[in-house]
C-alpha cells in the first residue's frame, strides 16, 4: 500500500493531530483517541472506562443532551464510539462539507461533556442492558475476552471484566465521572485524526479555531501493566446456561506488541496458519479428519490484532461434541503446534496467509471510517499513523522461522485453559450479573 501524504502536529494544548488528505470521495472522517482503556479504570469500578464512553454523548455544557446525535445525522453523517483495552475513540463520518461541524462536536464534548445524575443513572442503566444482551444472555456471552483473562492474569488490569460488573456499574458516582474526565480526557491525552476531502491548510485553521483553546492538563503517567508469563497450565472453569455445546478456550502470552511488533506479527500469521480457511492445519485435523470439535478459531490479541499494549493474548478457541473430552482437542492442539515448531511451514503456505491478511488490510483501509480509526490507533500505540500503511508489507516479511519460532513459545507448560460447561437454565443469573 503507498504511503499517502500524513501531516502531523501538536497543539500547544499538548493535542496531537494527524491529517490525511484524500480527495477521493466527498466525504471526512474526523476521530478522537483517549489514551485510556478499560485496563486503566480503578479497582471497585469495573466498566467504568465504557459507561464513560457512553456519558460522553450526552450532551455537554454548551449543547443539550441528543444535540450531537442530532447533528451529525442532519448533516448525513453517521457517529460511534468504542472502549479498548489502552484506549476509547469516538469517530465521525460527514460530508466534507461538513468538517467544521465533526470538530465542533469532539472540542466541545473534550471541553465539558455534560455529567449529571440523571445522564448518570439512564446509562448505567444502558450499559447493564447492553451486558445482558452481549453477555450474559447469549450462548458463549464474554468468550473468551471476559471469561479467559481471569484464568491467564492474576493482575486487577488484565484480569478484570472490562464490561463491569453490575453492583460495580451501580456504585459509580459523579466525583468518579468528573475525576476520571479531569485524569485522562485532557488534550494532551488525546490524538485527533481527520482523513478524507480537505486541504491541509483548512484543516489546520479549524483545528486551531476549535481545539487550540481547550485548557491544557498533563497527561497522566501511563502505569506499565506488565505481569510475568504464568509458570505451569492454569485452568478454570465457566458453566454457560445458554451453551448448547462444551468449548475450551487457551490463552498464551505473546511478543510485547509495541517494542516487539516482528515476533508480534509472526504470531498473527501463525493463527492464520492454525486456523485460517478449511485448509489450515486445526481446520484439517480437528474438523474434518478426525474430528474433535465443530468450530475452531485461533487470534492474536483478545480483540483482534493492534488493539493493546503489553501484555496481549494469543486465543484459540473451540466448540465441541460432549463425548469428546477437553484433553482430547488440547493433545490434537499441542500435537500441531510441536509439528509447526519442529518444522516451519513452507512459503506456500505461509502466502496464503500474509495474501489474505494484505488483501483484508487494503480492504479495510479503503473504508474511510476504518482507515481514520487505524490512523488514529497507530499514533496512540505506536507514535506512528503511517505505520498502518506498511502493515500489509511487513506481514508479508514474515517468515516459517518466526512462525514456527512463535508456535515453539506456545507451551503446554505456560498458558491458561478454560473450559466451558453447558448448564441449567436453572443458574443463578443474579450472582453471574454481579
């Protein structure tokens, strides 16, 4: 992928801006990453980080409550927000006329997002029933990305539920609201992308006019989250009332995503090789040949590649037959994984892999929405937007040494096991929620 023009500055504020021009179709993304996840959120308030991200649509001082909804879909636009483990992005989707407005939105919310207690209580309220129908009421709810990292981390960061638990969602007040905004929600915290139809010059003069005057406050000292790797297999155990079959999933530590980003993407090509397509090697064991189990995923990080700092999480998770028992699909697993590690795969099949992966990329990245998000990732993680566009490059650089360096450190011996049982739809749903 060719490295289009980026321009990169910061704002005497301490905001850091990237600009990606692109005059293809009339259209502008505009997006604010805060450097804080739900890693980040403080011990007795899980999901806070996420019921933040929802308080930060609810108007603000300057405009009442639904007036940002209201007007980026008036102007044909379209808008969201999501939670992350090192950070929380909001986006917009605009009509390039309609550029000053997306900046207007995101400098004023930046400014003074509106908390109140009614705000407060309504998306408690929202958060808890997005839970129910996310989690807990759906088969396999929270697997593995809330359920497997109690299992692998004993630390409060990397193990808790960043979903949150409901007697904690409950108890969050508005001193939490307003200390957790002062903390983490300043402009030196933060990294605003606008991509798509614009000059660089216009950009530049609305950023100044909208963001140049919001109060500056010091970033806050981001803490490491570093844990060792565990010593042994950890295992753990879920019963799923709306599970109709068994399923295991295994969690392995990998390479430090930022400062180890080649051992990080063989990981990433060795998941394809385990599982991507019918032709890889647990698709062929485990469900056609023998078979063990009746679906099967592998993947780096808990929510896909490029979303965490260290420690991140190498996933493979299965569904399967109750007579087959959760020894029987690890033995296949860790019988594949020492073939790989003996005896790298050849280029064949290892550009089977990095071909999907660049095609998948430079489809992904034509999506402006997608692309103004990747952009504004990357200089959060990275403190380095262009890196998106040698991404494709680099995963094809890959080679069946690393990945079969890569399946090597997948030891037996060091990972976490969970196992998820099928229950009654007798269990009891009050102590899950909590």
């Amino acid at each position: 992928m060719a490295d289009p023009e980026l321009v990169r500055f910061t704002l005497d504020n301490g905001l850091r801006v990237v600009l990606a021009p692109d005059a293809t179709a009339p259209v502008v993304g505009v997006s604010v990453h805060y450097d804080v996840g739900f890693r980040s959120e403080p011990e007795g308030r899980t999901g806070f980080a996420h019921l933040f991200e929802h308080l930060m649509f609810q108007g603000s001082e300057s405009l009442e409550k639904l007036a940002h909804f209201r007007y980026v879909q008036s102007s044909g636009g379209s808008f969201n927000g999501s939670t992350h483990p090192d950070y929380t992005d909001y986006f917009e989707v605009l009509p390039a006329a309609a550029l000053e407005r997306a900046l207007f939105l995101e400098a004023d919310r930046m400014r003074a997002p509106k908390l109140t207690q009614e705000n407060l209580a309504n998306q408690i309220d929202v958060v808890k029933e997005e839970i129910r129908l996310n989690v807990l009421n759906r088969p396999y709810g929270g697997f593995p990305w809330i359920t497997l990292p109690p299992v692998l981390y004993s630390t409060f960061p990397n193990a808790h539920n960043g979903y949150g638990g409901f007697e904690d969602l409950e108890q969050a007040t508005l001193d939490d609201c307003a200390a957790f905004f002062d903390t983490y929600y300043s402009p030196a915290n933060a990294v605003l992308t606008v991509a798509g139809d614009f000059t660089v010059e216009q950009a530049r003069e609305l950023i100044e006019k909208h963001f140049g005057d919001v109060p500056h406050r010091p970033a806050p000292v981001r803490p490491s989250f570093a844990e060792p790797a565990p010593e042994g297999e950890l295992r753990g155990e879920q019963v799923d009332p709306h599970a109709p079959l068994p399923a295991v999933g295994v969690g392995y530590r990998m390479p430090d995503p930022i400062n180890d980003l080649d051992g990080y993407l063989a990981n990433l090509v060795l998941a394809g090789v385990l599982t991507d397509g019918d032709g890889s090697r647990l698709q062929q064991r485990l469900v056609h040949r023998e078979p063990l189990v009746v679906d099967i995923g592998a993947g780096a990080g808990l929510f896909g590649p490029f979303e965490a700092r260290d420690p991140d999480t190498f996933t493979i998770t299965a569904i399967h037959p109750p007579e087959v028992s959760t020894d029987q699909v690890l033995t296949a697993l860790d019988e594949e994984l020492e073939k790989l590690a003996a005896t790298p795969p050849g280029d064949q099949e290892i550009k089977k892999v990095t071909a999907r992966w660049a095609a998948s990329l430079h489809s992904e990245h034509d999506k402006l929405v997608s692309r103004t998000l990747a952009l504004g990732s990357f200089e959060l993680l990275y403190g380095d937007a262009s890196l998106v566009y040698r991404l494709a490059e680099k995963i094809s650089a890959v080679t069946g040494e690393a990945v079969s360096a890569a399946a090597k450190a997948l030891r037996p011996d060091s990972r976490a096991v969970l196992v998820v049982r099928p229950g009654s739809a007798d269990s009891d749903q009050e102590g899950t929620e909590q």
